[in-house]
C-alpha cells in the first residue's frame, strides 16, 4: 500500500480526475469544520473515508485528538490495510497532524517511520503520533522518539551524525517488505 500525506486543498483536487487504484483516505478536519465526502465520485477511486474532527495542537490543549479518535484510526487502517492500494491521509495543510498519523501507520506496519521524521517538509505532531501508535498497541520507546524529535527539528543531521535523505515509502500489502 502506498502512504501518501496531503493538504485540504490537494485531496479536493485530487477527487476530481479518475484513479484505477483503490484508494482509501483518512480525513483530519478541525474541529467544528466541515469537509466534503470524497466517495461521491464513484470514478476517483476513493472507495473508502475515515473523517475525524481535531485541531493541530499537542497534548491537553482544547480539541486535541482523543484516544477514540486515535482508535477510530487504527481500526480503520486495519480494515482497509490489504484492501486498497493507497492511503492518503490529509488534514489542512499536509505538514503536521497528517504526518504523524502517517509515521505512526509506518511504524506500526513496517517498523520504519524516519521517512516521515526524516523529511524536512514535514513536523509530524507528536500527539497525533503517540495516540495512533498507542491505538496500534504499540510501545513508544522514548529515547527513540527524542531521536525522531531532533532530527526532525534539525533536518540533516541524524543523532548519530549521519546525514538523512527523504524518500516516498511505498509498503507492500504484507507490510513486511519496503519498497523505495
């Protein structure tokens, strides 16, 4: 399954045109917003919309995401991890919210999730990151996280002092092998 993280504005335009792929999308809306459906087109592809309502914020801030969030999420990549052939997850603007829940989808299904922190058009929200891997039943190993934390914040440069590059993960449908 290909990850695939977007902003509001490019999944709308995204909908439009026809895809032969199966493709599911995971929706982040701020809360009190409203978001179209994407499975009006029966063309696009989009066979299947998981949508939750949080704003870009961390932990114990107003409308954060919720542990049902984060478990609504799980569940729905469960169900649709060896059904579709690409997972979009977006959310306003494709950089924060989206791509913690795409790093922790990663993690969880290939154990690899620097292609998220390793990327410097990302800041993946480490909220949104936590809950999801939670919701996976994952265990967070913190000095890890610092890690992801300081490479992300300083693009370039690894903990270790290796040099990152980012790429566009492509998971087959076992989740055991990766592709570049």
């Amino acid at each position: 399954m290909i990850i695939e993280i977007m902003s509001r504005e490019k999944i709308l335009e995204y909908s439009h045109p026809k895809h032969d792929e199966k493709i599911a999308v995971i929706s982040i809306i701020n809360h009190g917003e409203d978001f179209p459906s994407l499975l009006n087109n029966p063309n696009n592809g989009i066979e299947a919309q998981c949508s939750v309502y949080f704003n870009d914020v961390e932990l114990g801030m107003y409308n954060c995401i919720t542990d049902d969030d984060a478990e609504k999420i799980a569940s729905f990549v469960n169900e649709i991890a060896d059904k579709k052939d690409r997972l979009i997850i977006q959310c306003g603007y494709g950089v924060s919210r989206s791509a913690g829940v795409a790093a922790a989808i990663m993690k969880h299904f290939a154990d690899n999730d620097m292609l998220i922190w390793g990327n410097p058009r990302y800041r993946p929200n480490i909220t949104c990151y936590r809950k999801v891997l939670e919701a996976f039943d994952e265990v967070i190993v913190e000095q890890e996280l610092c890690k992801k934390i300081a490479v992300n914040r300083n693009f370039g440069i690894e903990a270790d002092g290796e040099s990152v590059s980012p790429r566009l993960i492509l998971l087959s449908n076992d989740g055991d092998e990766m592709r570049i």
